[in-house]
C-alpha cells in the first residue's frame, strides 16, 4: 500500500493553508469593495473591476510578505535551529523553502495579472466616464470639484482624456509598468534552463527585486481609490439617484477620501528580516577565516581546510564561499566535510567550472613546493546552514545515498556518528547507518576512502561494525584486465579489492526496489530517514520509492528528504 | 559557468512575451474599447512570434534541451535561413512589430515585453550569436538491439571468456 501521509501529506497541508488564506483574503476584500457603501459612486464608474482589482492588492500584499522569508538563509537556520523539539514533519519542511519561493512566485504572478486586467477596466471606464456628456451620473461624479481637499473621485481630469497617456500620469500607473516588467524579467531568467545553464543571468537579473520592492511599496502612494467619507450625510440610498439635486441641504455633494497606502505595512516585518539577514551574512563574511591546510586529492578534488572565530557546524551543514579575488559578488555552496569535533573545518571542491578552477590555482593545488599560509588567497565564509542531513541521528535508521560527489554531505554525518559512537555514555536512537555510493569511476573513491577505512576500523575496534554498512557501487571506470584482477583479489582477500573495505564493492548500478524491499523487512516498524544528494532522475525514483515501500499498518516509515543547493 | 549564451534567455523572455501580449489582446477585444482592433493584432502577433520562438536553438555547449513537439518548427526555422535564424533580423522584427500596441493602453505592456526581448536580441547578435537547429537522433526502426557492453563488469572467471588458467598466467 502506498503511503502518502509520511512524505507528501505535511507540505500539502502547509499549502493547503496557504492556499486557504489567500482564498479569504481575497474573498473578503472583493465583498468587501461590492457591498461596501463608501465605494457606491466609485463602482458606478468603474463597474465590479474594482473588486477584482482590489481583492487581487490583498493578495499580492500578502504574498509579497511571504516571499521574501523562505529565501533568508539565515532565518531558516535560527528557526531549524530552535525548532528542535518540534515535530519533524514540521522541521522538514524548511528544505523545501525554494519549492514554496516558487509557489508563491507564481501565486504573485497570477494576481498580478488579474490585478493589471482589472486595472485596464478601471481605467478605461474612467476616461470614457470623463467624455461622456449626457445626463449621466458619471458624467456628473467625474466634475466633482477638484480642490477640496482632494474630493474627486475620478483621477482622469482631462475633459478628452488618452488612457495611454493618462496612465504614464499617475504613480501608480508608472510604478505599475516598471514593477511588471521586472516581475517578468525575473520569471523569465529563472525558468529551469537559464538557472541550469547559465546561473549567474538568472542570479544577476533577479536582483531587479530591489526595483520591484521599492515600485511596489510606492505604487498606492499616490492614494487614487477613493472612497466616500460623508456617508452620514449623504446617504447612499436616498442621495444616489437624486444626483441632479445634489448641492442641497438634503443631499450635500459627497466628499470623497484616498485610502491609505497599506503594501508597506506588509512588506516592512519581512523586508527587515531580509536586510538583517544579508547584513549578518555580509558581517559574518568580515570575519578572518585562515587556510590551514590545502591537500589535493584524487579525480580533480581538493580539500581547503580553514580556521575562523567562533565557528561551530552541526553534521551535514554547508558554508558559502567567496573569494574576493576571483569575484566579489559570487558565493558558493560547499558542504562541510569536517566533523563538529574537528578543529578545523574543511570542504571538498571538484574542480569543474570556472571558479573552482580559479580557487584551484589561487591555492596553487597544482604546484608541489609547500607555501605559507600567510600566501594563500584571502576569502570570506558566511555559515554554516542547515540541511536536511542535520536529523540524521533523529531516525531509527539512516539510509544515505550519494552520487558521485554527492557524497560530501555524509562524510561530516558518518564522522560526527563515530565520534558520538566512541563516547560511550551517549545514547544514539540511530540503530543503524546505511551508505549506498553510485560511483562512476575507481580514482575518485580514493579522497573518501581514507574515512571511510578510519571508520571500519573504529568500528570494528568498538564492536560496532554492524551499525555502519557501506554499499558502493562502481558504474564505469575499469576495463576487462582490472575486471579480472578484481575479481580474482575479491576471492581471496577478505578485504574489497577496489577500496580496501570489508564491504565488497558492487559492480553496475543499485536495483532500488530490492534494496527497499530488503530494507522494509529487515526494518519492520521502525522510521528510516532517507538521505539523498544527487541527480533529480534518482531523485523522483528513490521519493516513489520511499512513498511505496512506507507501511502505516506495520508503521515501517520512509522519511525522503533531499539535499538541494 | 560558462559564457552566457544571450539569445536562450531572449527565447524564453520572447515566450513570456508572446503569453502576456495575448493576454494583454484578449482583455482588448473583451473589453470593447476604443481602438480594439489593435487587440486582434495583439493576438495575432503572440501566436506568430509563439511559433517562431517555440523551438528552441541548439546551445553553443553542453546539451540543448528542445521543447517538447518542436521538430516540425524547428524544420521550418532552420529553412528560413537568415530571415528566421538570424537574431539581427529578430531584433528589428520584434522592434518593429511592437510598435502599433503602443497605442492601446491594455497592450502597452505586450509591446514593452517584446521591447525588451528585442534588446535581449540585440545583445545576442552583437555577440555573434545565431539560431542553430537541435539534431534530432534518428530512431531505429525495426527490432532494438541492446549493445553489448564495452566494459564488462567483474564476473568470476569461469563467466568470462578466456579460460581461469590464462587469468592466472597473467597475474604471475
């Protein structure tokens, strides 16, 4: 039976409540601006436009409130950090915080279309309003008179007005424009493929968030929706259709108000949160970080190893790097592969673009001769954040499974584990700890191998070596004489030919569905929490998987979770 | 990180375009306002820009990722030659054919979207860059043959081909 409520059924609910209130907020406000009297005259001009118009601001008010949080890195970590106790299920979904950026992303865009056609109506209407020279009650609410202080009710005052025109006249229909157009900027270098292919036109051009945060707070200041204010003595149902009379004593003219600019009031609380948050991570970066130690590895990889003040990681946390002297505006993700008990603190880099390449040379990883440390290359680290591989001691059982270099995350875990393993008086819940490595090829085992021999032998020294199985899996790499040899080694030698491990290297890749399958049953009703960084094709495989082999009956659990930078 | 290939996030800016500007079309010509015709145009042109932009070019580096059922397009583009695979030409066209929706205040927005693709355009041909079709793999027809493996995977020895005694040769 598939089991949808331990991995799927949190985030629906999460965004099933999201999705609730902005069904209130914008059905309350379209109420509110059809029934309410105040703006009677108003929907005589315009028609029910200004619901639509109105009920979409409320909305957009409020998710623009919302999707500033999801990407302050910082605040996500305070609030993983404090959140301990809470339950997991909650917990787990701060590493979805991109996916609910994008949701709410696209929820911006969706009103912000029905607002802009709303808006077209609104304008329309009111510049016909303005030419219309019959007896009309339009004709006579757009010559109200303009100068008490500000009692018009239509802002379109030339007598043959242009819409076109009218609208680069008016701060809302300016900022409008120019916040659109951003709006569609920043969706348009974000789809999948510019993100993919070429990051920084995605990472530069969605900096127009700025523009569009500071047009979209000023775009009601002008106050351009009015509504009546002398409703006590104008009545709406008796003064409505004498408008002919109006001037009287019965029926004074009614005096209109703008209602107050209200997007700062929702931007502000996560506007400040951003800026602290950048500004900690700018304040963070100041600090003196120092090279202790650069050692090359095998397979293009070389390990930085670093010092700072005050630095304190958790298991399967990463940093950010900068380097001012390769580019003052990149900062990159590195996962931490050093253990919390370590007093240094390292990452792992292959050298595969552009920056790595330069980081590579600037700490001169090709040249032998030794050099001080004082040389090396000054750069700024902002961290350490939290990812999902932080709760892998919360499970019953860890299954973590890296791709090629995907395997950083768990070289900080699986030492944190020793070391806490060693320590005799601490109870882990962690039962057991299964590692599952696809591979493609023998030299790049070699940087992590060193660890992992370390552990066995640990372990076995412990009389623990059944909590850690390793499983790797070689895909390509060898050619028929190393084949041979392998396998001839592999008879006689306890130990794997390939890495040295007690545990037999696997040839090919894993058959997922028998490795759950043997893993549901050798686990029956205990939680596995699966760990996973890698390509998104396995990624979609392991999550079915997870969903199908989850047992509500039998309570065998399969927790997804999934590292993404 | 490579270099910025210009002309992938001008087609998909180009995309978003083409869906604002019928949109923008739509609310025109439901409207009934004055000068709705250009509404009708507005429409028109997104759904012939949609077409030219829909396949998408082949990528200077790395693998390109075309659209879903965008062969029969991409044919059609790559025989236009200049006229369709230049991005010169695009930035013009795109220029010029955004124009008119100037004059309608619901299709103002459209004709700045594919102002703004234009100059994206633009950047792409001073950078020298041009619309190159994505080769489609031919299928095979008939029965598929799963190659054999080039690497054979560690077997035993009596699984492989040479016999045990020649393996234990080699190894001495």
């Amino acid at each position: 039976m598939v089991d949808w409520i331990t991995n799927e059924a949190p985030r629906w609910i999460v965004i099933g409540i999201w999705l609730l209130i902005n069904g209130i907020i914008f059905g309350t406000t379209f109420v509110r601006y059809r029934d309410g009297e105040e703006f009677y005259y108003l929907r005589s001009l315009v028609g029910s436009s200004l619901c639509w118009a109105r009920g979409s601001a409320a909305c957009l008010n409020f998710n623009m409130m919302l999707i500033l949080l999801p990407v302050c890195r910082k605040l996500i970590n305070l609030i993983r950090g404090t959140c301990k106790c809470c339950p997991r299920s909650l917990r787990r979904q701060l590493d979805k915080n991109i996916t609910f950026h994008k949701y709410i992303a696209y929820m911006i865009c969706l009103h912000t279309a029905i607002h802009i056609g709303a808006h077209y109506f609104n304008f329309e209407r009111l510049a016909e309003a303005q030419t219309i020279k019959d007896d009309d009650i339009r004709n006579f609410l757009s010559r109200l008179p303009y100068s008490q202080n500000g009692s018009w009710i239509n802002p379109i005052r030339s007598s043959n007005p242009d819409p076109t025109k009218e609208l680069f006249k008016t701060v809302a229909g300016v900022t409008g424009v120019v916040i659109t157009l951003c709006l569609i900027i920043m969706v348009s270098s974000s789809t999948e493929i510019i993100r993919r292919s070429y990051f920084e036109l995605f990472w530069f051009t969605h900096h127009v968030y700025i523009i569009f945060c500071i047009g979209f707070v000023i775009h009601g200041a002008e106050r351009l929706i009015h509504r009546q204010v002398n409703l006590d003595k104008h009545p709406i149902d008796i003064c409505a259709s004498k408008y002919k009379s109006w001037g009287g004593t019965e029926c004074p003219v009614p005096e209109f108000e703008g209602s107050l600019p209200m997007s700062w009031v929702w931007l502000l609380v996560p506007a400040l949160i951003f800026l602290i948050d950048h500004l900690a991570g700018f304040i963070s970066g100041l600090r003196l970080v120092v090279i202790t130690k650069v050692v090359t590895h095998q397979s293009r990889v070389f390990e930085i190893q670093m010092q700072k003040k005050n630095f304190k990681a958790a298991p399967g946390q990463y940093i950010l790097i900068q380097c001012p002297s390769i580019s003052r505006l990149e900062w990159h993700p590195f996962t931490l592969t050093s253990a919390p008990s370590d007093d240094y603190f390292s990452v792992h880099i292959r050298r595969v673009g552009d920056w790595t390449e330069a980081l590579a040379e600037l700490c001169c990883v090709d040249k032998q001769e030794f050099r001080d440390a004082s040389k090396m290359p000054r750069i700024k680290v902002d961290g350490p954040f939290g990812t999902a591989t932080e709760d892998v001691m919360a499970y019953d059982v860890a299954v973590l499974i890296g791709c090629g270099i995907g395997i950083t995350p768990f070289a900080s875990v699986l030492k944190s584990v020793w070391s806490q393993c060693c320590q005799a008086g601490q109870s882990l819940s962690l039962k057991c700890i299964y590692l599952y490595w696809v591979c493609p090829d023998t030299t790049a085992f070699e940087w992590f191998q060193g660890l992992l021999l370390d552990l066995e032998r640990q372990m076995t020294a412990n009389n623990r070596q059944s909590m850690l199985r390793f499983h790797i899996y070689l895909t390509r790499g060898w050619n028929s004489n190393q084949a041979r040899n392998i396998m001839l080694h592999d008879d006689v030698s306890v130990y794997d030919a390939v890495t040295g491990l007690h545990q037999k290297t696997h040839f090919g890749r894993p058959q997922w569905e028998n490795v759950f399958k043997e893993l549901s049953q050798l686990h029956k009703g205990l939680s596995t929490g699966v760990f996973f960084c890698g390509p998104k094709s396995l990624s979609t495989i392991l999550h079915k998987l997870c969903n199908r082999f989850s047992n509500s009956t039998e309570k065998t659990k399969f927790y997804y979770n999934k590292e993404n930078f | 990180m490579g270099k910025i290939e210009w002309a992938m996030w001008a087609n998909e800016q180009a995309i978003v375009s083409c869906f604002v500007t019928i949109l923008c079309g739509v609310l025109a010509v439901s409207g009934q306002f004055n000068l709705w015709g250009i509404g009708v145009y507005a429409i028109l042109k997104g759904i012939v820009t949609f077409l030219i932009e829909y396949p998408r070019g082949k990528r200077q580096k790395g693998t390109s990722y075309p659209r879903r059922f965008q062969h029969l397009l991409s044919i059609l583009i790559s025989k236009g030659r200049l006229l369709t695979r230049n991005y010169f030409v695009r930035f013009v066209f795109y220029l010029c054919v955004s124009v008119p929706c100037c004059f309608m205040l619901p299709t103002i927005l459209g004709a700045l979207c594919y102002m703004i693709t234009s100059l994206i355009y633009l950047v792409a041909a001073i950078k020298g860059e041009q619309w190159q079709p994505i080769e489609v793999d031919k299928e095979e027809t008939g029965p598929k043959v799963i190659e054999q493996p080039r690497r054979p995977p560690p077997r035993r020895p009596d699984v492989s081909q040479r016999g045990p005694q020649e393996i234990n040769s080699n190894q001495v």
